[in-house]
C-alpha cells in the first residue's frame, strides 16, 4: 500500500490503543482501527496519510470476531451503515459491557507505566474499572443527561459522525435517559440553527436549547442537581457530570479515599477547577461543617452558583480564577504562615481532559500540601501529570477508576497522592 491511498485490506487486530480504536499492523505500519476489537480479524477500508508514521481504518466487515464482540447497542453506529454515516458517540457500543471494562483498564494501566513512569510492580497497576451501580442491569443505556447534536445546511439534526465533524440523522439516542432522548428534536428540521442541547432539568424531565448559527452559548437559566441529601445549582448549559450516577459515585469516592489523617479543617483547602462546589461540599460533609476549603473555578457564572452550594460551610469561598495564574499568584504573594499552612492543606483536583499540566504541577509541588486527591477523565494526561507529580517527590497513594461512560472509550480515574515519606 501506498501513502494517499485507501484500500480495503484484512487485518489481524492485536490489542487497543487509547482513543476508542485498536491496534493492526500493515507493510510494517501502525494502523489504529474502528469499530473493532483485540483478537478479532476483520476487513477494514484503510486511509493513509503521507505525513503520518501510522495509517487509520474503519471496520467494512468482521472475518473472525472475537468472543466479546456483540450486536451494537446503537444501529446508527453499527457496521451495517457506511463507515462515514456511523453516528459518534458509542465507539464501544460492539463490545460486551464487562469487557469494555476491562480494555479501559488495560489502556489506564499501559498509560501509567508508558507516561506516568509506575514500576511495574506498583499495587496501582492492578487497578480495577467499576461499573457505576444500575449500569449492568441497564446494559449500559439510558445513563446521559446531557446530549449536544449538531444541524447541518439542510436543517437536519443530529450527532457526528464518528471521528468527523459531518451530522448524521440518527432515529435513537440510546445513551440519553428517557426524558433526554424523548426531548431531542431528531425528526426536526432547524434551518439556521448550528446547535442543539438536550438537558436534564434535575427532575424528570428535560430542555431543549436551541443555538443560531455563530452565536455562543449564553448562561441561561439555572436547575438543580442532588447528591445524595444535597442540592446544587448550576446553569442550563454549565459542566455537570454527564452519567445520572457520576456525582454520587465520585463524592462517595472523595470523601472513601482522602486520608483522613492527612487532613486538617484548620488549613488552607482548596478544590481545583472546583466548578459548582461537587466536590468541596464532598470534602466539607466528610469532615465537618467548619471545614476550611476555597474553590478556583475560571467560570464566573459556576463560581457563583458555587458560593450558593457552599453556603452552609461557614469558612468556604469560591474564586473565579484560572487555576494556573491563582497558584502562580498564591505562591507569590504567600506569606510565611501561609506557606506552612499550604503544608497542611488537602488539595482537589479535577482538571480538563488535558490534564493540568506542568505549570499547575509545578506550583503544586512548591505549595506540596498534605495530600491531593486527583479526577483525571484522560488516562493518557493524567499519567503524564503524575510523572511529573512523583518525580518531585509524590507517592501515588490509592488508585480507583470508574465507567463514568458506558459504550465509550473514556474512564475516569481517581487518585490520591502524599509526600513521600
């Protein structure tokens, strides 16, 4: 095969890659394949790139399938339609539920040794991916409460297709809830419209917003979310957790892993890219309404939704802030008492899928607080940001992961670390 030429070839599919895709080899070429998965032998349309060390593919039909290969959750997605009309969204929608557990850990635990730099023989490395409870009796549908589609030139509604930016009309959103999925306008034509979000109001039902083209999003109205005993309020379209059980299941995960040893209510807490106060308020009901904790959060508008939920913790506030020039500006400014009491502090982090990169690294470990607790939704970034975490003088603690999105290739991973002793 050729640079620039597309060919349908068969390929012995070995193992996965990070991203939703796994791992063929051609003319001694990397080739990273759709809608596939390790052990399988399938015939897939090859797209070559001349200015690219590996080649990608999409899955045309399956040769040998492998013993976890299942009928697609998604008909929209599956290999009966064209490669360029399968809908995005559900790269795992083929692979039995339990399995697509586990190839997520075996990418989690590749990214830790390859990026993170964790010896082989690191307890963390056995790390387990959790389903999120009521996912396996739901076989992994019904879990998004947020859904954005796109309207192409012709009106017509709909998600991406897979790995592109082109809409395709799609007849189920098999991930969404019910209301979610019964709310968005599938059947409808939005001429001069650009984009539709579909989301859960808190309660049973759902919003449609309907976006014109070249207009950004506004904020909105506000709904309420609940967390177990707790309410919090955010805007229409602002960040909340997208799977019904994610906010439960990551609160009861910080406040099971902080080490309660380690924390002082007395010092300086803080919650990272905090957002509407997750999981401070997660913090403050583990150890006491007196809890000291700050939450930086660059969006004005979840910063003050923040102040609200936090409003029964006496000595909680919430700065809108980038997380980067707030540390940077912190250790500049710090006092020497300040300093001895970032000592004692206990840091939350939930940064962007990119991580949060060397400058916030490095200002943590200037400040080295007592423990951190990181939420990283990317294995790959995470890793990275614990190499660098562990090479100034962090110990990698406790590790879990979490199926936070069934059907696709993501994880989310919880970790704590301390100082090394």
């Amino acid at each position: 095969m050729t640079d620039s030429e597309n060919v349908d070839v068969e390929l012995d599919v070995t193992n996965v890659a990070h991203g939703g895709v796994a791992v063929a080899r051609l003319d001694g070429r990397v080739v990273f394949v759709a809608d596939s998965l390790p052990g399988e032998r399938v015939r897939a349309r090859v797209s070559a790139d001349d200015h690219s060390s590996f080649w990608r593919a999409e899955t045309v039909s399956v040769v040998e399938a492998s013993p976890h290969r299942r009928p697609h959750i998604w008909a929209d997605a599956a290999l009966e339609r064209t490669p360029d009309r399968r809908a995005g969204g559900a790269e795992f929608g083929h692979i039995e539920l339990a399995w697509q557990r586990e190839l997520k850990r075996q990418v989690l635990v590749d990214s830790l040794g390859r990026f993170g730099k964790l010896a082989e023989h690191h307890p963390a490395r056995s790390v387990e991916v959790e389903p999120v409870a009521g996912d396996e009796e739901a076989n992994g549908l019904g879990w998004r409460t947020r859904v954005s589609l796109h309207v192409d030139d012709d009106g017509i509604v709909g998600p991406y297709a897979a790995r592109s930016h082109r809409v395709v009309a799609v007849d189920t959103l098999p991930l969404a809830t019910q209301a979610v999925e019964y709310a968005s306008p599938l059947d409808e034509r939005l001429v001069g419209s650009e984009r539709v979000d579909v989301v859960s109001d808190g309660r049973r039902g759902a919003r449609v917003v309907v976006r014109g083209e070249g207009r950004a999003a506004k904020a909105g109205p506000q709904i309420t979310e609940r967390v177990g005993d707790r309410e919090f309020r955010l805007e229409e379209l602002g960040f909340w957790q997208v799977h019904h059980g994610a906010a439960e299941t990551l609160t009861s995960a910080v406040q099971q892993q902080m080490i309660a040893d380690a924390f002082d209510p007395e010092a300086p807490n803080l919650d990272l890219y905090g957002g509407v106060g997750l999981l401070a308020a997660a913090m403050g009901d583990r150890f006491g309404a007196l809890t000291r904790v700050e939450t930086v959060e660059s969006d004005r508008h979840a910063t003050a939704n923040a102040a609200h939920n936090l409003r029964d913790f006496a000595r909680a506030s919430a700065v809108t802030a980038r997380v980067d020039r707030y540390l940077s500006q912190r250790l500049k400014n710090q006092a020497p008492d300040d300093r001895q009491g970032l000592t004692r502090a206990s840091v939350i982090l939930d940064p962007p899928r990119a991580g949060a990169g060397k400058q916030v690294v490095s200002s943590l470990l200037q400040m080295r607080p007592a423990q951190l607790v990181y939420v990283a939704c990317d294995p790959v970034a995470f890793s990275r940001d614990l190499a660098q975490l562990t090479a100034g003088g962090y110990e990698l603690r406790s590790l879990r992961a979490f199926d936070l999105f069934p059907h696709t290739h993501h994880v989310e991973a919880l970790a704590v670390l301390t100082p090394a002793s």
